[in-house]
C-alpha cells in the first residue's frame, strides 16, 4: 500500500511513477476523500475539545457548590449534548470516509525503483547476464524431446488420468518422477537454509487478511482459489504465508535481517493464459514451489535483493542448468514489486529461455498493507519493514529443464550429480 502521506504532499511524484508501470491510476478521488476526512477530523477535534471545556467548566462550578438548575448549568449541558450529538454523527462519518481511501489506496500498485528501467511492456526489460554457456544443448545436430513428450514416454509424467482425477493442467507424478520432485524439493530447502533461511511449514489454505496484505487481493481475486464457505484460499505461493507470520507486529530492529524458505504447494487459476503453456509442467493450476522471504531495514533492501537472486541462481548452477537474468522493465513489474529481476532456465526443446523464478524487492508496500513495522532501540516511533520474496525455485520448471538438459539420445535421462544423493538412481528409463 502507498503512504496516504505521500499521495498528498507530492503527488506529483507518486503520479509520474505509477505512469511509469503505464494504465491509467488517478489519484484525485483519493486526494479528495482525504480532504473531506481530514475537515471532519479538524471538525471533530475541535468539538470534542469544546466537550471537554463544557465537561470541565460544569465540574468546576458544581464543586463550588453551584445549582445545577441554575440557567448556565443548564445551557452548559444542553450545549455538551449538542456537542456529543454531532460528534456522534461525525465519527461513522469519518470512518466510511477512512474505509473508502483504503479501498481505493489498495487498488494502486506498489511505486518503481529509480533503478528499474522504462520500460511499457516484457520486449522492454534488460539482459543482465547468462551463465552455463558451456551446458547448452539444442539447435539441429541433436533432437531434444519437449519435457512433456519425454516425461510421458519414461513413464514419469501422467496428464490424461490428471484429468480424470481434477481437470486440465494437472499432472500425476510417477514413479522415478515422483522422487525426483521429491529430491527437488528436499536439494533445495536444504540449500537455502544453508544459506541462513529459517524452514517454515506454513499452512496451504490461508485467510483474506494474508492476501490482502501481499498484495493478492483484492486486484487478483480470479487467480486465486476461494474456499467461500471458510473465507479461506489455498495459497497462490508460500511468500503470502511466510510474509504475514509478522502482520500486525512490532519486530525489534535488532532482529533484522529476518529470513525464512518454506515449500508449500501453490494453486493458480492462471485465468489471463488462456491457451499458453497448454502443454506441460510449464502454467499448471497446481504446482510445487520453494520460496524465500525477507523482513529487513530498508537501509539494506537493495542489497538484500541481489543477494537473494545469488542464492536462487545457486540452486541452477549446482543443477548445472543454464540461464539468464532480466530486469524488469516499470511497465512489466508485479503488482507489489518496485524492483524485480526474473531468472530464466534454458529448455532445448524450444530453443529458448524461459521463466523459473522472480526475485522482488517490495520496500513498504506490504509491510504497510500488512502492518509490519520495527523498533529500533532508543528512537522514538516506529518504521514498516522492507520485504522480499522470490523462488527458489518453481520445482516443476526444474524439472522440466532436467528432463531436456539432461536428455540422452537413447531416451533416458540422467539425474544430476548433485541430485544423486537424495534418489536410489542415477538414470531415468522407462
């Protein structure tokens, strides 16, 4: 959520970065209301100042023994009722006037970094860098099977009983790829709390508040799975659950840097990718996932972002699996995201680069929306926290990009080295 603040006193500002996402965000029926409910709380802080002067003038003239039938006791109380009766009427006044700006504040995403490039849309963001050149494969003198194709012929990968079991993009793991996922899941968390992430096993169905305060709702309503009866989602990636175990808290500074990795589970409904991806592990609505969370100071949540993306890469470099970084450009950030690097892994069979993990530094987006704030020792007041999130990593895109980096000309897949240790098997055949 943006400061209502800083809407107010530069405005400008706020304008000319949310122009730079692109769409079109006005910010004037929020300066309005703010307005009106600043007047009433002027309005309403001067009567219940007059309250209390009419309370205390009544007081006084009654320990002196006054007459409380006299005329001026009498028109003190008749003008302290007039009082109490408008202060009455203002306060819902104000309060609707107080859900309303939150309603509208909620709606607006979160500012881009100085540092993110201009850009309108994804043809616009940056290369920063590639790596594992030397492990590339593809192109015409070899014919790598698209994970899908050599998952169902190995046996691994069943998507038509998927179907009968839920629907369309669902997958049944089998065997050899059931453990794999497994190993995936386990090589991962391992390395990440390795490199100081606390493991957290967070429930899966989460409450409105949650989404609210990560920025999911209520934008992405239609993304996400509602259990109605309950009020409770099954969530859409473990960030939501890892962030919000700090909602409405007051964290000591000295605490900070706090991190934590969870794997959990995610579902998407992935309503806007209506025939992309229709194929594979790539845009399932349920897939399994490793993500890492921060809460820092925002002193050092630049930092903290570029050393997140070294500990995701990490686990692409161990793999062996090449890839590339790219900064998003302002008109391809996430919601709540103000700065954002994708990593994407490199599948042979099409020839391309595509999307396994996003690593997203929030400032006081969420720590706003969600009320997490921190205290530093001998400073009066307090300050909301900087957030991070990003995977480490989408396990079904891993694994994807095994079953084609990996690819043997005789059908088979090898598991890599680093793997090997976590499976009873060096080899997938059928």
């Amino acid at each position: 959520m943006l400061d209502i603040k800083q809407i107010r006193e530069n405005s400008e500002f706020v304008r000319d970065r949310l122009d730079r996402r692109g769409g079109d965000y006005d910010l004037s029926p929020i300066l309005e209301l703010d307005k009106q409910q600043r007047e009433l709380q002027t309005t309403r802080s001067q009567l219940q100042a007059r309250s209390n002067e009419i309370g205390k003038a009544i007081g006084q003239k009654m320990r002196r023994g006054g007459n409380p039938k006299t005329e001026e006791i009498k028109n003190l109380k008749e003008e302290g009722n007039q009082v109490k009766a408008q202060l009455a009427e203002l306060e819902p006044q104000e309060k609707e006037l107080i859900v309303k700006i939150n309603e509208l504040l909620l709606q607006l995403p979160n500012l881009p970094a100085d540092t993110s490039p201009l850009g309108q849309n994804e043809t616009e963001n940056v290369e920063i860098r590639r790596w594992g050149d030397e492990y590339l494969r593809g192109g015409e003198e070899e014919k790598i099977l698209p994970h899908w194709e050599i998952g169902e012929k190995l046996g691994i990968l069943d998507f038509k009983r998927a179907v009968k079991i839920a629907q369309s993009r669902f997958v049944n793991l089998i065997g050899k790829g059931a453990a794999l996922e497994r190993a995936l899941i386990n090589f991962m968390l391992d390395k990440q709390t390795e490199a100081g992430y606390v493991e957290v096993m967070p429930p899966v169905l989460i409450n409105t508040q949650s989404l609210t305060g990560t920025g999911q709702l209520p934008k992405f309503a239609e993304e996400s799975f509602h259990c109605v009866e309950d009020d409770l989602w099954l969530t859409p990636t473990a960030e939501v659950p890892l962030t919000n175990l700090y909602r409405d808290e007051v964290i000591d500074a000295a605490e900070l840097p706090i991190y934590h990795c969870a794997y959990t589970p995610c579902f998407r409904r992935e309503a806007g990718s209506y025939g992309k991806d229709t194929r594979g592990l790539i845009r399932l609505h349920q897939f399994n996932k490793v993500e890492m969370v921060k809460l820092v100071s925002p002193d050092t949540s630049m930092e903290e972002l570029e050393a997140m993306l070294k500990n995701a890469t990490a686990i692409l470099e161990a793999l062996k699996l090449p890839y590339r970084i790219i900064e998003l450009c302002t008109g391809d950030l996430g919601f709540s995201a103000a700065k954002c690097y994708d990593i994407e892994v490199w599948l042979p069979s099409a020839g391309k680069y595509r999307e396994i993990s996003s690593c997203s530094n929030c400032w006081d987006f969420q720590g706003r929306r969600a009320n997490i704030r921190f205290k530093e020792k001998g400073k009066k007041g307090t300050n909301y926290v900087h957030t991070l999130n990003g995977s480490g990593l989408a396990i079904g895109r891993t694994m994807s990009a095994i079953l084609e980096n990996y690819q043997q000309a005789d059908g088979t897949v090898k598991i890599p080295e680093v793997l090997q240790s976590y499976l009873q098997f060096t080899v997938i055949e059928k």
